[in-house]
C-alpha cells in the first residue's frame, strides 16, 4: 500500500473516532429523558459522519458512539441494539447518499433513517418489556420528536458546511 493511502485510511480512522467519541458525549450528556429512552441530536452527528465518511468508517463510528451512548447513560440493556440500530442509520443514510451534505436525497435519508429508528427502538423495547401496544405509545411518540429533531441539527450543520468555502470541499471527509 502506498503512503497515501495510508494517510488517507489513517484520516479516516481518526475522522472515525472523533464521530463515535461526538455521537456519545452529545448524545449522553444532552439529552432528555422520555419513556423507556431519552430524546438526543445524536442521530444528527451520526448523519453528519454518514456524509463526510466513507460507509465502513461512517458505520463503525456511529454503531460504537449510540453503544457508548448508552453506556454511559445508564442503560445497558439497550446498548447492542443501539449498536445495531445506529449502525442500520448510517448505512442506510450512506447509501440513499446524496451530491451534497443537504439535498432532496439526504432529506429523504433522514425520514427513512427516521423510520428506521423509531421501528427499531419499538421492537427493542417489546422485546425488553413485553406489549406491543404499550411500547407502541411509550416509545414512537418520543423516538418521532428525536428522529425531526436530529434531522433538523443536521440540516443547520449541513448547511453551513456546505456554504463554507473550503478549498477540500469536493473531498468526503471533512
């Protein structure tokens, strides 16, 4: 391998690890608490890696940074599901991709990212909990307001990054 690609993988790696380390430190220390979970704009730095990231980097950084996340906060049980749900949000807002950090196609990642949250803690939270109806209401409510939420943190960042004149902007990390 080449030195380039070398500095380039290793950029990647350090772009990687400062995304997980942001997604669980904005994630654990602001959020509020609601149901069975809490509401969060960590889904908005896990786009955010999902845009600039190339996709192993972007996955590996958000799966690890929802997992701390939980960690951290204090609940456990939900760690490998966040890993696994995290990890489906920013594969799946990789690949729906886009030209910019802000376009028609990101938005339409953010909703099916959206859905994809919501179902994916509502199942978490049947399994743990039993009650399909229960969790229904427990959880969609508050996982609806995080997913609009997050989407709007990353479109403000988004946007100014992508009016930011930056010589590298054509480049996909940061």
């Amino acid at each position: 391998m080449n030195k380039s690609k070398e500095n380039e993988k290793l950029l990647h790696m350090v772009y990687a690890g400062l995304f997980a380390a942001m997604t669980a430190l904005l994630t654990a220390t602001l959020h509020i608490p609601v149901g069975n979970g809490y509401i969060h704009c960590g889904d908005a730095v896990i786009y955010l890696a999902a845009a600039v990231l190339p996709l192993p980097y972007a996955v590996s950084a958000s799966a690890v940074g929802g997992m701390l996340a939980d960690l951290l906060s204090g609940y456990p049980m939900y760690a490998i599901p966040t890993f696994i749900i995290k990890a489906l949000l920013a594969l799946t807002f990789s690949l729906i991709g886009g030209e910019r950090r802000l376009c028609a196609r990101r938005f339409a990642g953010m909703v099916v990212c959206g859905i994809v949250s919501v179902i994916g803690y509502w199942i978490t939270a049947v399994v743990l909990y039993g009650g399909w109806t229960a969790q229904f209401l427990g959880t969609v409510p508050g996982n609806c307001i995080q997913a609009v939420g997050s989407g709007i943190v990353y479109a403000v960042v988004a946007m100014a990054m992508d009016r930011m004149r930056n010589p590298h902007s054509n480049l996909r990390v940061l």
